[in-house]
C-alpha cells in the first residue's frame, strides 16, 4: 500500500518517516501539500492521504477540496490531522468525507494507518 504524507514541519515529516518504516507500507513524504497536490496531478496514485492542515501557501483543508474534486482521486481515504480542534473545520473535514484527527488526542500513528487504508 502506498501512503502520501505531507507536513511541513520537518520534526513531525521525520517521525512519520519513522513510525510509517514499521507498518511496511511505501510512504512518500513532501513538505507542502502543493508538492502533493503535483504528485497526483502527474499520476502517482496512493491509497491513503495524510495531511497536517496548518500548512503555507495551500492549507490541508484546500488540498483535500482538491483531493475530492479531482476524479482520480476523488475517493481515496484521506486524514486531516491538526492542532486546532474547531468544530466547524471538523465538520467540514467530515462533510468531504475525511477523518478529522486532532493532534491533542491523537492516536498512535500505526492505529491511524491501519484504520483508513482500504482493505485488500
């Protein structure tokens, strides 16, 4: 399974590096969700999307607007996670129907994985 992940703070990029390396599926790390959004617009296909939301330039919420709105990808699972636990955005992120994962609460990284992959 192959995993897009993009943050742009680099200590929380290494430490997905890291916990993703023991689940064994191929991750592709970017550090801005428009590096991710260029991804997918060239074809590469993932089979789970995690995005931080609080990123420059294109937000995690913009990007999976652009995730649903585009038909190749309009379906594959997606994680927003972020430190702003606002009910409005949760609603939002659930309405495009994404998980909403609030940092405060945030469950291991291999139970998030596990979850929202598609079961083969």
């Amino acid at each position: 399974m192959r995993i897009l992940y993009a943050d742009d703070d680099a200590d929380l990029r290494q430490f997905f590096r890291r916990a993703a390396g023991v689940t064994g599926h191929e991750c592709v790390i970017v550090d801005n969700a428009i590096h991710a959004w260029e991804l997918l617009q060239s074809g590469e296909r993932f089979d789970l999307i995690v995005s931080d939301y609080n990123m420059p330039s294109m937000n995690g919420l913009e990007f999976l607007k652009k995730v649903r709105g585009f038909g190749a990808t309009k379906n594959t699972p997606f994680v927003l996670y972020t430190g702003n636990d606002s009910s409005e955005l949760k609603s939002e992120v659930i309405q495009l129907e994404a998980v909403f994962e609030f940092k405060g609460a945030m469950k291991s990284l291999r139970d998030t994985i596990s979850e929202n992959l598609p079961q083969t």
